[in-house]
C-alpha cells in the first residue's frame, strides 16, 4: 500500500506549484535540527526522527526491513501534517489566519502527507500510550485556545507548541506498538 502513497506524495511535492516543498523538506530533514533557525523547528525534527527510528524498531520484528523502512520513513510526514492541519484550523477560527493559504493545492499537498501513515494501517493497535497522547494532544490545544491561542507569542505558546506538537508524534507513533494480550493462567 506504501507504493501508491509514495508516489503522490512525491509528484505533489515535486512537481507542480508545490515542487519547491519537497526539496526544502528534504535539505531540512538532511541537514539536521540547525538547519531552521525558528524556535520550534528543532521539535519537530527530533520527534520526527524519534518516530522513525521507534516505528521501524516496532515495525521490524513484525514486517521485513523494507516495509519497516517505508512505513516508519511515511509517518513523520504525516505526524507532521496532523499538528498543522490542526493548528491551522483553529488559528483560521480564532485569528482568520490562513496559515494553509487558502490554496487547494497546498491542502492537498498537506492532505498528501497526512495519508502517508495510512500505509501501515495494518499494524496499527490500541494501546495507552496512544490514548494518554491523544489526551495531551487535546488538552493541550484546549488550553491553548483558552488563552487566546497566541502563535509564537511568549513562553506559554510555545510550551504548548512543543507539548502539541510532541504529542501530535506521540499519537502516530504509538499506533505502532503492539498490544500484547495477556494469557490467563
């Protein structure tokens, strides 16, 4: 299933109006936490490359190497995607920002990336972590918005920037561990 989401996540941020996006991405992800100077960069790039070294260490004693490669490779993107389609939907609401642009293409682009961990769908389970992050996830938004939802506005947002965005990491990755049932003697 990985192939086919593969390839249109690679032709819409390749080709067309987007094709900047893909090779910005890429020298981010390859040039380490630095390479943004913006203060929540350096999250997102460590809770990308946290959900993809704990996906495919999941993934690898169930699947081969390749699915646990192209699986746990997909997920980042979409952990990624999640926070900001989230985000942007509330700061549309509570500022009238368009972070997304209001472009079809960029929606479709992040709608692109928010897919990708669709590709492991079937080694998804439920488990406590997953629930405690979705926990985190929605409080802290909830807080968020109940002082006003500042972006990048002092401490405050930005602690709930990284809580958010963490948890958001912590929600995909999670769906990958693997619920253990317990045998009764």
């Amino acid at each position: 299933m990985y192939v086919p989401l593969w390839i249109q996540w690679l032709i819409l941020n390749f080709a067309g109006p987007g094709s900047w996006i893909g090779p910005t991405v890429l020298k981010q992800l390859l040039g380490g936490p630095t390479t943004d100077l913006n203060m929540i960069f350096p999250i997102t790039w460590i809770s990308a490359v946290f959900s993809f070294f704990i996906i495919f260490l999941l993934l690898s004693k169930r699947t081969s190497k390749l699915n646990s490669f192209m699986i746990a490779s997909a997920c980042p993107f979409g952990a990624a995607f999640l926070f900001e389609f989230i985000f942007s939907i509330i700061a549309l609401i509570v500022h009238g920002h368009h972070i997304l642009q209001g472009n079809p293409y960029y929606i479709a682009l992040g709608v692109s990336w928010l897919i990708m961990p669709i590709c492991g769908i079937g080694f998804w389970s439920r488990n406590r972590i997953l629930y405690g992050s979705i926990t985190v996830f929605i409080v802290g938004f909830v807080i968020w918005i109940m002082i006003g939802f500042p972006i990048l506005l002092g401490f405050s947002s930005l602690i709930l920037n990284y809580i958010t965005k963490i948890a958001t990491f912590s929600i995909v990755t999670s769906l990958f561990i693997e619920r253990v049932c317990l045998k009764k003697k």
